[in-house]
C-alpha cells in the first residue's frame, strides 16, 4: 500500500510539473500575433505599452497618393508598375503574398508612410514601411523603382500584409500603427524606424 501511494503521489507531481511547462509561454504572444491579450494576469500587454508610450515627433512624410488605376485595367507590376525583381535575392514569402505587400504599399502611400518597420533597416535610412518596398515614385506618386530589401525580409512583408487586412475590414490608420506596434515594439524596439504618427483623425 505505501508503495502505490509514492507511485501516485509521483505521478501528480510530474503532472503538475508538465502542467507548469506547458503554460509557461500562453502569456507570450507568437511571433508576429495579436499581443492584445498578453497581459490579461495583470501586467499590461504590449499593445497597451505601445498605446501610451509617447509618440516622438518625427517629421511628416511628403505623401502623394497615386491615381487609381482605371477600371478593368491590369494593375500591378509588370502592367503600371515596374516588375518585381527577385534575381539575387531569397523571397520570404510566397509571390503572391510578396506581390500584396509590394502593390499595397505602392497604392496607399497614405498608410504605409505611417507604419513602422522592426527589421533594422532603419539603419539604411528606412523611415516606414513604405520605404521597405518602394524606392521612387513619379511626381504623381506611381512608383518607379522598388527598393530590393522587401523581396527578402519577412518582417517587411508581414507588416505591410497585415496592413493591408486591416485596411481592407475598416481600420484607421492609427489602429494599423497600434497593432503593428503592439506585436513587435516591445521585443524590437531598438530597431523601429522613425515612422511619425498620422495626423489625429486618419
């Protein structure tokens, strides 16, 4: 009898030990997830963090919005934009999604020009997440020249897809802004391009 005690009071431990294993990281958003959560025990999360950190002042982006492209028109590069240019470079995402991001940051200006980016490239002189895909632009806004980082970095992409989805169902620019900074400022800070916040209201 003693013995099948010690034999189940051994085996309740190692539950309780698998138990704590297993919810050691259900507070730690994943890589690139919804962080609103995150602080639901009590601490706050890193979208609250980034919603009251204060914005520095960075100087506003010359924003010209390209005209829309006429309907039943082909759109996207190779037709009115230039061709992706992947020769040399490893793509991080699947064309498809690597074509999004490109045309997304490429028609809306307006929003990526306000977005920060976490992947280092602001010491290439990166100011947003435009900047990780186009690198000229017409005096009409129509882009000219794509910039070869965001073929190859799958933070680029990431953010300015997730863009896209928010943009797309409604969202402001400035909730695009918070949930971009609640999943990655607080693991990347150091590196956020100095992207300045959208004029209150956008």
């Amino acid at each position: 009898m003693p013995k099948l005690t010690l034999v189940t009071i051994a085996l309740a431990g190692a539950l309780a030990v698998s138990a704590c294993s297993n919810n050691q990281g259900a507070n730690t958003p994943p890589a690139g997830g919804d962080a609103t959560n995150a602080g639901a025990a009590g601490a706050p999360s890193a979208a609250q963090s980034a919603a009251t950190t204060p914005e520095p002042d960075y100087p506003q982006p010359a924003v010209v919005i390209p005209p829309r492209p006429k309907a039943g028109a082909p759109h996207g590069p190779g037709f009115d934009m230039p061709l992706i240019d992947v020769e040399g470079y490893m793509p991080a995402r699947p064309m498809e999604v690597l074509k999004d991001a490109h045309m997304f940051t490429a028609d809306h200006p307006e929003v990526a020009s306000y977005i920060p980016c976490y992947c280092g490239c602001g010491a290439s002189g990166h100011k947003n997440n435009a900047d990780c895909f186009v690198r000229g632009r017409d005096p009409e806004g129509r882009v000219t020249e794509w910039e070869p980082h965001g073929v190859s970095c799958a933070v680029c992409i990431d953010i300015a897809v997730e863009s896209m989805k928010m943009r797309n169902s409604g969202a402001s620019v400035m909730a695009i802004r918070k949930k971009v900074q609640g999943d990655y400022r607080a693991r990347f800070q150091s590196s956020e391009t100095p992207t300045p916040a959208p004029v209150q209201g956008k």
